[in-house]
C-alpha cells in the first residue's frame, strides 16, 4: 500500500469514526431521554447502540475499503433507525 493509499484509508476512518461517534451519541441522547436502562441488552435499542459503538473498534482494525464499506452501510442502517425513533417521539411531542 502507498503512501496515499494509507493516507486514504486513514482519512475515511476519520471520517467514519465521526459518524459512528455521532450515531452513538443520539443513540445514548434517546436511551437517557426515554429512560431506557443502558445495561438491558434485551432492549433492541441497547442493542443497536452497543453495536454502533462496537463499530467505532471495527474501523480501527480494518484494512481495507471494502471493509469500511460493509461498517459504513451498517452505521448508516442504525443512524437512518435511530432518525426514525427521534422522529417518531418529536410526532408524539408535536401532538
């Protein structure tokens, strides 16, 4: 791998470690406003927050673009449910 390979690489880790940062922070952010205990890992929403943050250490160890990938189509399948779940609780504030 070259020099800029490597530097490609890096970069879009960056780039997807924001996103799975991010995506876990609105997760932690619904969980505390609907008193949903974190540790219950039977509740999906525990579960997809555990798995957005297992993402983060995911990104670190991939090699490849094509690793990324798969990580990045999952982050953006958990932050599109989570948009979701936000939206769905602003509908029942809103009315």
């Amino acid at each position: 791998m070259t020099g800029e390979e490597r530097y490609e690489l890096t970069f879009r880790k960056e780039i997807l470690w924001s996103l799975a940062a991010s995506v876990n922070g609105a997760y932690i952010r619904y969980e505390q406003r609907n008193t949903i205990d974190g540790q219950n890992e039977t509740n999906p929403i525990v579960a997809d927050n555990n798995e957005t943050f297992s993402k983060k250490h995911e990104i670190i160890l991939s090699r490849t673009h094509s690793e990324l990938d798969v990580i990045e189509e999952r982050l953006k399948e958990l932050q599109k449910r989570i948009n979701e779940l936000e939206a769905q609780e602003d509908a029942t504030i809103g009315a």
